[in-house]
C-alpha cells in the first residue's frame, strides 16, 4: 500500500511566506484544540506573522524587535512555565517545542542565504505531522495560492491585508 501524500508536499509550488503562514495557522490551532495560552508564544507568533510584509529596509527592525522566545524556537531551552502549562494541558512539551520551532526554522534557515527549499518543506511537513497527532491539519495549499514559489523562493511581497486575510479567514473555502 502506497503511503498518503501529505498535505505540506502540496506546498512545494508556493513560496516561503506561504509555508510560513501554513505553519502559524496550524500552530494557532494547536494552541487552541489544546487549551494552551501564553503571552510568549503570542509574542513570537505575532512576531512570525510580521515577516511577510517586512522589506530589506525595514528587516534589521524586525530582526531586532524578536521576541525572548525565539531562543527557544532556535534551539534553545524551553522556558519551565511552557512545560507546566503543556503538562497541565495534557500535551507533550516535546510537542510544542517542536511545532515553534519547526514553524520559525521555515523562515529563519532561509534568511540569511538562499532558500533551501527541500529543508523548507521538510520543517512544514513536521509541523504537519506533529499537530496531526492532536487532529490538527494543514490549511489547504490553495489558500494560499496568491504567494507562487517565486522571487528566490519568498515569493511577492505583501500587504498587511493580504497577511491579515491569511491569519483570519476561513481556509476552508479556499
């Protein structure tokens, strides 16, 4: 029996803020499918969202605003308070760790070099695999069909409303 593709390898036309924006809205979901709220990961997701609309002019900015918890989403140790709350949760730590910091690797392995984009995938697809454990899927690629894989991989520019559109509406109409 063949295996079932997955949906990340569906993204490998589009660009790097596109897997970017998959992973946020799959990471978002997680959070909430598992009752975990910190002021932390909102801060980096916030952070994460920003980069799509970030210019060479700007970039240094957002580069230095980075919230503390990208340390962590760049390896580093997971702060005590998120593993207790993913405890209480009943979700594996490991889990979240994971899902933060494959979601930010999807841009951060990509900025100061070209795009890798087999590594780029390979982070979406374990995003994918993690939140799949907890019911969580990918939006579907399409919805994102307004950011092709061009442009060195990043793809077009974009709009605080085209960002806004992403992380709000409903992908299931895509």
């Amino acid at each position: 029996m063949a295996d079932k593709p997955t949906r990340s390898a569906s993204y490998a036309p589009l660009a790097v803020r596109a897997r970017l924006a998959a992973a946020l809205r799959t990471l978002g979901e997680w959070l909430a499918r598992t009752g975990i709220q910190d002021r932390s990961i909102d801060e980096l997701i916030h952070h994460l969202w920003r980069l799509p609309t970030v210019t060479a002019d700007d970039f240094r900015a957002w580069e230095e605003s980075g919230p503390d918890l990208v340390a962590m989403a760049l390896g580093g140790p997971m702060p005590a308070a998120l593993v207790e709350k993913c405890n209480r949760a009943a979700a594996a730590p490991e889990d979240l760790y994971e899902l933060v910091r494959h979601t930010a690797e999807i841009v951060y392995v990509n900025l100061y070099g070209a795009v890798d984009d087999h590594e780029t995938l390979g982070h979406l697809a374990a995003v994918e695999q993690i939140a799949g454990r907890y019911s969580v899927i990918l939006p579907p690629a399409q919805f994102f069909a307004r950011s092709p894989y061009g442009s060195h991989g990043w793809g077009p520019q974009l709009t605080s409303g085209d960002v806004d559109h992403w992380r709000t509406a409903d992908t299931t109409t895509a």
